[in-house]
C-alpha cells in the first residue's frame, strides 16, 4: 500500500529554519530508530532538543525507548535529518572517521 497523501501541512513555527518536512518512510523510520539507539553522546542533546521543544515540560526520556511511528512528523522528520542527513554547515566534523 502506498499511501501518499501529500497533504500539505502548515505549520507557522517561526522558530523553525527552513526545515523540510517530509513524512517518513516505513525504513526510513526503521533507519531512524536504528540511529537512536546507536546515538553518539555528542548527538544525544540535540535529539533531546528537538523531542523535547518549547512545548514539553522538561519530562526525562530515555532515547532509547522512542517509538519513532509514535513521534508527529515534524519530530520524525527533524530528527531524520539532524542525525542522518547531516547538513552541509556541520561538514567540518567527520563523523564517519573511525569505528570505535
């Protein structure tokens, strides 16, 4: 079944900088999910970040335990892109240097 229903959502976040959103694919989210368990420390504030928002009273959450498909699409697709889509801005820091 491919549903693509390409409703065009709008969201007036205006502390949003230009950040696509794009509803996730069934293996994209498995890709997502499968990132957040192997998440490098360095990332996981981010993560929080962008699960947390201006909207959330702080709860703790273990990373480890998202449900991606649970997550609204924006998040989804925030955090797709923040940990596997890295942008163009954050080229100087070489993740892919070395399996520890």
């Amino acid at each position: 079944g491919g549903n693509n229903n390409s409703s065009s959502e709008n969201f007036n976040n205006d502390d949003d900088h230009d950040v696509a959103i794009m509803s996730l694919s069934k293996e994209q989210q498995v890709e997502l999910s499968e990132a957040l368990k192997v998440l490098r420390p360095e990332k996981l504030e981010g993560v929080m970040n962008i699960l947390q928002g201006p909207n959330d009273c702080g709860k703790s959450m273990d990373v480890a335990d998202i449900i991606v498909e649970d997550l609204d699409v924006q998040t989804q697709s925030k955090l797709f892109q923040f940990l596997l889509q890295p942008t163009v801005a954050q080229a100087g820091t070489d993740d892919n240097a070395g399996d520890d």
